[in-house]
C-alpha cells in the first residue's frame, strides 16, 4: 500500500529507499540521513503524534537548523551542513514526488566550509608502509596484498572489503586487472601493477585457502582471521598497525592511500581525466583538488630551489 501523501514519516521511509534503490547510496550514507532526518521530525513533531508534512515549513525547518547552532555544544559546521543536505534532499523529493507543492528548505543556508584538500603520504612514506607488513605469518602476507592493492588501484576501502576473488581479472590466470564497484553502482576496471600482483598471488596461494578454512565458504577476496569477510574496521587496524610499525610520524587513514595513489599518479605526469576514471569520480572537478596539491608542492620546490624565487 502507498503511504499516505500527509504522513511524514511514511514518507521519510520511501525517501530512504529510494537513496538505497534508486540512487544507490551507501548503508552508511542512508543510515546518517536517517539520524538526521528522524531527528527533524521528531523536533517538529515536539512529541505528538502523526505528523503531517505540512507540519515542514520553512519556519520549522529554520527552528530546528538554529536550535542545532544555538545548543549549549553546537553541532560542528560539517555535521551541520550535512544535516541541512539531508533536509534539502529529503523536502526535493517531496516536490518531486507531488507531495509537496512548494520545497520549504529553499532558504535553508549550510555552512561554508573550508576546502579540505587531501594529505598525501609521500613515495618514500607509502613504501615503508608497505614494507611494514613484510612478514611470514598469515596476517601480515595478508595485510601486505591488501594494502599493495590499494595503493595500486586507489579504490576507497569499502570496495576493496568488497571485493570477491572473481573480481580480479586478466589473462593466463594473471590479476593484472581488478573489477570494482564504486558509488551508485558504476563498475569500472583498473590496473593492478607487478608488485600488488606479486603480493596477490602469495596471499591467493598460501594464506586465502587457511583463512577459508577457519569460516563458511565465501567469495570474498579478504579474509580476516576466523575466515569471514574482511570488515572496513578491520582495514583502518591493519592501517594504522602499519603506520606505527613504520614510524611514519603523520597521520594516516584508510584513504591516504587512495589520496597518494591520485597525487603519485599526477605528479608522473598522468592526465586528470585518466585519474579521475580510475579514482570512479564522477566530476573531473573532485580529481582536480589532487592537481590543486601537486601545483603546491611543485611550488614549495621551486621557491625553496630557485636562486631568484624569494
């Protein structure tokens, strides 16, 4: 049965289907929108019973984003901006839908915030993070195939952890392509280079069979240690137990190597259109913060190396 064109909160719940169906948002992303929004409703519903949408006007909406500024611990203006996203989304589906005849968060203003342009790990750092993982033991052969191959394919952890052994493709059994699942569902193929293939073929060999011995059957590419899927939990660890092993001295997160392998990539000399496909971004203006990086860095060298820069 239809919800009801006036129930709010039946409409919230075909909202988030249709991010999860329709736009294919993450879990994490439809899970974050739901907090936000539910959290709205409860707001302007102020604890009573079934609310309509026409309860959603431009003054309760401008209530609850200034009750979130004003609060004794205001919310940080990045939340705060994603809150207001999620209201806008939500209100633009509403319209779009035919529920509501005029979009009441039209007036609603996010925060500005600054642009945060990705930190990189230099050449020298990446390979003594990698090198960090050498070892005999089962996790480390592991954590050194999996940390090869991000750096190789820049792909975000949540593709990697979902990766399954037939998405790595290529001639006479050779992975030197990996098929990946990006955001919206969009699949794209990249390259694997020799020494993520290496450290593939020793984890597929020797240590992916012992693992699956330890759990129920599963396609899985990576495996953790009782045999199921590798969680994206599981990859920021083996990240961060990396970076302190190698005493890199800077912060590292499970996308400082997706953002070194896009600034490696540009400061050889690769094409921004080239990176932004294999980066699966849908705008080439998202890949152009990593030329805006290597721009500064190549200034830095040459205020610091020529005799008349300064």
């Amino acid at each position: 049965m239809p919800a009801a064109p006036s129930d709010a909160r039946a409409q919230l719940e075909r909202f988030l289907r249709h991010l999860t169906i329709e736009r294919g948002r993450s879990a994490h992303t439809v899970a974050a929108y739901r907090r936000d929004l539910e959290a709205l409703l409860a707001d302007v519903a102020a604890g009573e019973g079934p609310l309509s949408v026409d309860a959603l006007t431009p003054e309760s909406l401008a209530a609850h984003t200034t009750a979130l500024r004003e609060r004794a611990e205001p919310v940080a203006a990045a939340t705060l901006a994603r809150k207001i996203s999620a209201i806008r989304g939500f209100t633009g589906f509403l319209l779009e839908e035919g529920v509501l005849e005029v979009d009441p968060a039209t007036k609603l203003v996010a925060p500005k915030l600054p642009m945060r342009l990705p930190k990189a790990l230099t050449i020298d750092q990446v390979e003594r993070l990698l090198a960090a993982c050498a070892g005999e033991e089962l996790s480390r052969v592991r954590d050194a195939a999996l940390l090869e191959l991000l750096y190789a394919t820049g792909a975000r952890v949540s593709e990697v952890v979902d990766l399954n052994v037939d998405d790595l493709v290529g001639e006479d059994g050779a992975a030197d392509h990996v098929r990946v699942l990006g955001k919206g569902g969009k699949q794209r193929i990249v390259p694997v280079g020799s020494f993520a293939r290496a450290a593939l073929d020793t984890y597929l060999v020797r240590v992916r069979p012992e693992l699956s011995k330890r759990g129920r059957s599963t396609p899985a590419l990576f495996l953790g240690m009782r045999g199921a899927r590798l969680s994206r939990q599981s990859v920021w660890l083996v990240i961060r137990a990396a970076a302190e092993r190698a005493e890199l001295g800077v912060e590292v997160s499970p996308h400082s190597l997706r953002h070194s392998f896009a600034t490696h990539l540009l400061e050889g000399g690769a094409d921004v259109r080239v990176v932004q496909e294999l980066l699966g971004h849908a705008s080439v203006a998202t890949t152009q913060l990593y030329t805006r990086v290597t721009a500064d860095a190549l200034r830095e060298v040459y205020l610091t190396s020529h005799p008349r820069a300064r």
